[in-house]
C-alpha cells in the first residue's frame, strides 16, 4: 500500500471519529476515485459528513484523481498547492473538476487539525 493511499484511509478514519469535521462536510456527497500509481481505490463521502474507504473503482465517481504516490503525499500534507499543481499538470483531474476544488477544502480542514 502506498504511503498517499495510507493517508487517505487514516483522513477517512479521522474523519468518521470527528464531529466537527463531519459537521463541516455535512451536506456534500460523491464518491472521490483515486489512482495513485497505477493502484485504484475511492472515498465515497456521506451527505452527514462520514465517509467511507473502498478499494477498486467506482462505476460513477464525481471525479478521479490521478498522481503518483510521491506527489500526493507532499499535497495532502500542504507542501503542494492542489489548485497550482493542478494548473502546471503535476496531477490529473477526469470528471468533474468544479467538485474537485471541494476536495481542497476537505484536505484544508484536515492540515488545520491534523498532522498528516
């Protein structure tokens, strides 16, 4: 298991044991597919904040996240900018790329609580 895939499992988990950002998220619900070095797995993220933590791939998600291992660590732990990353093709988007500027401000509540 990559260590970007490790990091998304344990914000899932957090996410699921804190109210407050289940609170936060609250209201938004989708399923987020990853594929990190060639490996696929997905969040598929609740209307009541929880989200859940699923290998393969999703038949319908709202969109896909493709990077390498390397750099996904470095942007979930703020040392990558997603929106200017993005902008200078360090990763992909496929799919809905106006719901994938909610996955910034979900990475964003984790940075300020957390230490990833």
């Amino acid at each position: 298991m990559s260590e970007a895939k490790d990091l998304i499992k344990k914000m899932c988990d957090l996410q699921n044991s804190d109210p407050e950002i289940q609170k936060s998220l609250a209201g938004w619900s989708g399923v987020v597919q990853y594929d990190i070095n060639g490996e696929k797995f997905y969040v598929e993220y609740a209307p009541d904040g929880k989200c859940a933590f699923k290998e393969g791939t999703h038949p319908s998600p709202k969109f896909t996240i493709i990077a390498t291992s390397d750099f996904w660590v470095r942007a979930l732990r703020g040392q990558e900018d997603l929106v200017a990353s993005f902008m200078m093709g360090k990763y992909k988007i496929q799919g809905n790329i106006m719901e994938a500027q909610r996955l910034g401000a979900i990475v964003k509540k984790f940075q300020g609580k957390y230490k990833l």
